[in-house]
C-alpha cells in the first residue's frame, strides 16, 4: 500500500508539500455512507468546539488519530496469529501510522499548550473513541477502515485551513519544535507552516492508504501508485522491513 521512500532532503519535502485537499473517496453501500456519516458528525462537532483554533482542535483530534492504528495492528496481528497467516505487511504499516499520528499530537502540545480542560476532553475523547472503534474494527474492518480514510480526508482539509489562517497572519508562523525538527529532519530554521506541511503530507498518506486497505478488503482492486508517497521520516521502518 506505500511507494518507495523518499530521500529526507528538499526535493522529498517539496513533494510532501503536494498533498491535495481536494481527493475524496466516493461512498459506495452502507458501509461507505455510514463512515462517511459518522465522520461529518465529528466534524460538525470540532468545527462547533474549536471553530478556528486549529492549534488546539489538532491535540484532541491527533490523540484520536493515534488510535485507530494501534487497534488495527493489534487485531490484525492476533488473526494472523490465530488463522497461522502472513499479515502483508498491514501490521508494521498500521503500527507506523499510530507512531506518527502520536507524534502529530507530541508536535502541536508544544505549539499550542492545552489547557488541563482540554487535556481532560483528550482524555475522554480517547477511551470513548477506542472502545467504539475497536468493537466496529471487530464487525466490520472494511468499515473501519474507510472510517479512518475519511477522517484523514477531513485532516487533510483542516491542516490546509490551518495553512492559510498562517499564510494569512491569523495565525503566527512561530518557530518548529525542537521534537518536529528531529522527526520530520526539517531545517534548523524551520516553522510552524513547515511542520503542518509535512503534518499535511502524513495525514493524505494515511488517507489513501486507510481507503485502500478498505477497498482491497471489500474485494476491490487497488492501484498501490495512487497512494501519497511513503513519508521520508518513516524510511528507517521500511528500510528494516
């Protein structure tokens, strides 16, 4: 589901800087239309909460994020486990995303320092959300998949929001963190709007590949070339794989 990696320089950042927004997967069946649902009912409710806060509505919505990645890799491990099967390399791929999902969320903590209410609404925003996707990854990891693929196409927009409320001078281009600079291998220069280009870049990558896992389990064949390229910072994973 990834393409070959690209090299952390300039070149690899300005192809992540391509992301585009506009990519959506159209709904086929309920399962589609009921992800699809779902996922414009929580944006209905970020929007509502956190209107154009962006720095903040990231640290809730990166810790759900986080999430769904671990709870695939952990079920699809035990059924590879229990059917005696090979996993395709969906495990080390969904354990990646839940790596740089938190790794999201450990970035805008530092850029926007919640408040101890919203580190409680992270809280339970957290167990709720892992109980009800780990139950539906259960019934259907078809439909939890193209979940996941429509909450990144929702990420992808709001972080191209966020860009132009920068861009703009709503929202101060301050300096990258330190912990950004180290994980995505950006400049020492680097700000703000680097870093949610990348951010950007992460989250259209997890999109297409969420929609294609989906689709290849409903029976549907994948092109692999359609995904957004394989993050730089992740190519030490893929080299060890």
């Amino acid at each position: 589901m990834v393409n070959s990696i690209l090299a952390p320089d300039s070149q690899a950042l300005e192809e992540e800087r391509k992301a585009e927004p506009a990519i959506h997967h159209a709904p086929h069946g309920f399962s589609d239309r009921f992800a699809l649902g779902f996922t414009k009912l929580l944006r209905f409710s970020a929007d509502t909460f956190f209107a154009k806060r962006y720095g903040h509505r990231a640290i809730v919505l990166e810790t759900v994020a986080a999430v769904p990645g671990m709870v695939g890799a952990t079920i699809q491990h035990l059924t590879c486990l229990r059917r005696m099967k090979d996993d395709d390399g969906w495990i080390r791929t969904l354990m990646e995303e839940a790596e740089n999902e938190r790794m999201h969320l450990m970035t805008f903590i530092e850029v926007a320092k919640p408040t101890y209410f919203e580190r409680l609404v992270i809280q339970l925003a957290q167990g709720i959300f892992y109980i009800i996707f780990f139950l539906l990854y259960l019934v259907s990891s078809r439909t939890a998949h193209r979940l996941v693929g429509y909450f990144e196409e929702e990420a992808v927009i709001s972080y191209t929001l966020y860009l132009k409320e920068i861009d703009e001078g709503r929202s101060p281009n301050v300096p990258a963190p330190a912990i950004a600079i180290h994980y995505w291998k950006l400049p020492a220069d680097a700000t703000l709007r680097d870093v949610v280009l990348v951010v950007r870049a992460d989250e259209a990558h997890h999109r297409d590949v969420n929609h294609g896992f989906a689709s290849s389990l409903g029976g549907t064949p994948v092109e692999r070339s359609a995904a957004s390229p394989y993050p730089p910072h992740a190519a030490e994973i893929r080299m060890g794989a």
